[in-house]
C-alpha cells in the first residue's frame, strides 16, 4: 500500500512540475507574440529578449522534468494498481490521449532541447534562438495547444472518472 501512495506521490510532483512548467513558458512566450495568429514581436532591447530566452529555457527544463515523471510514473502506477481497462473507461481514455499526443510531446521536446544546448553554450547566437523560438511556436500548427487541452481532459477524468462501469 505504501508502494502504491509513493507513486502516485511522484506521479503529482511531476504533474505539478509539467504544468507549471509549460504554464511559464506560456506566459513568458506571450511576451514576444503579438496578435491571434502569433506573429513573432521581439522587445525592444536585445538584453529583455537575452533574459526572457534564458527564462524559458529554465521554465522547459522544468517541464520536461516534469513531462517525463508524469509518463514514468503512470506508467507504475497503471502496472502497479493492475486496473481492468473495460471497467474504467476513464483511465481508458486517459490512456489514449496520453498516447495520441506523444509524438507532438517528443517532438516538441526535441525541438526545446536544442533550444536548451543553445541557450547554454558558450557562444550564443540570437538569431539561431529566435529561430528555434519561431519554429517551436509554429511547430505543429496548434497541437501543442490541443494536446494541452487534452491533458486537461485528463485531470477532469481523473476527477470524476465518468465511464466507470459498476459491477
């Protein structure tokens, strides 16, 4: 039992960390896109666009952190309560939406990853970031924006577990 509350313990911390971490990148990318399709605004000084490019690259690494305790730890805690999938059809679902949106997930990460190595390095260059910036945000068109909506869907069912069949 004890087994049990540990993993899902770590399953929240990562969900915590996931969601903040993309709820920061979020607002913190909302400073340079301007307008309902996104267009690319950058500050006026180069040293406020230096600083918000320094704080996302730490608000990702939080969110893949996060990102990858939530799908380890679900992944224990789904093998580990051995819940029969015809009965609860919100872990179903669940399931599903995790695994439809994985490869918008691992893409994306690869993507902030080079943004990460680059933010880090030695010789930054500026105009590479704004490029891999631009391209992350337009990456997918909105499925980023669907699988976050998805990932909310998630936690309601978790909440709720509608489709829950009873005995």
């Amino acid at each position: 039992m004890k087994k049990d509350k540990l993993i899902l313990l770590l399953l929240a911390v990562g969900l915590v960390l996931w969601i903040s971490g993309v709820a920061t990148k979020l607002f913190i990318s909302s400073e340079m896109l301007s307008g309902k399709n996104f267009a690319f605004a950058p500050p006026a000084s180069l040293s406020s666009e230096r600083i918000l490019y320094s704080l996302i690259a730490k608000s990702t690494i939080m969110y893949i952190l996060g990102f990858v305790l939530t799908l380890l730890f679900s992944i224990l805690f789904i093998k580990e309560k051995k819940y029969t999938l015809k009965k609860e059809g919100w872990l179903l679902i669940s399931i599903l939406i995790l695994i439809v949106f994985l490869p918008v997930e691992l893409f994306t990460i690869w993507i902030d990853l080079k943004f990460i190595q680059l933010e880090f390095s030695q010789n930054v260059d500026i105009n590479e970031l704004r490029k891999l910036f631009v391209h992350r945000v337009h990456a997918l068109v909105g499925a980023p924006y669907m699988a976050l909506m998805g990932y909310s869907t998630i936690i309601i069912f978790t909440i709720f577990k509608p489709l829950k069949k009873i005995n």
